[in-house]
C-alpha cells in the first residue's frame, strides 16, 4: 500500500512541470517584437510570467539592478558580458521607461478582450 502512495506522489510531482506550462500559455505573449526577444522571454519564464515582466517599465539602470538581485537573492544563473547587454537592451526597449510613457499616453489603444455587455449592439 506504501508502494502505491509513493508512485502516485512521484506521479503528481512529475506531472507538476508540464500542468504549470500548460498554464503560463505561450511564452512570447506579453514580450513585444524587438532583437532578442525570444532568448528574453524563454529565459525570463522559465521562473515568471510574462506578464510580470511586462509590469514592470523600468529603467536601463533599475532593470541592471533587478538582474543582478535575481541572481543573488533568488539564484537565478548570472548573465554577464554580451548576455547581460542583450537582455538590457530589450528589456530597456520593450519595458523601459520610455515605453511606460507611451502606453500611458494611449491607455485605451487595445481593444476589450470581450464584448461590452453595455454597449449598444
């Protein structure tokens, strides 16, 4: 009976990874074109959401300071030297400040996801 409970754990466990996958939906979502975006957002999801990123609007600076906390507090692997620069110039590019500033100026640029139920048809 033991031997049951043990393999019906280690099934759960080995199911866990590919459940959280099908749930975090496609990786590139919530990353905008631009040069390196797909070693960016595989990188960057392998610990978060898309979305989380994508929240953020930081700075070149503050995005330096983010990677380099992630690293020592979290034990995310280092990126350093022409790695650490390719992530900052899309991260800067994509989600810096400069792209705060232009969403903002345009807050309602995407359509609803759905149908408004108030409006007129």
């Amino acid at each position: 009976m033991r031997r049951v409970g043990i393999a019906a754990a280690l099934a759960l466990a080995l199911a866990a990874p590919a459940r959280a996958a099908d749930e975090a939906g496609d990786p590139l979502e919530h990353f905008p074109e631009g040069p390196n975006r797909e070693l960016v957002a595989h990188f960057c999801s392998a610990c978060h959401s898309g979305r989380l990123v994508a929240n953020q609007r930081m700075s070149r600076e503050r995005w330096d300071s983010a990677l380099t906390w992630m690293t020592e507090r979290h034990g995310m692997p280092p990126l350093e030297g022409e790695y650490r620069e390719m992530f900052l110039d899309y991260l800067a590019a994509a989600f810096g400040e400069k792209a705060a500033a232009a969403h903002r100026s345009r807050p309602f640029a995407t359509p609803p996801p759905r149908k408004n139920p108030f409006a007129a048809n």
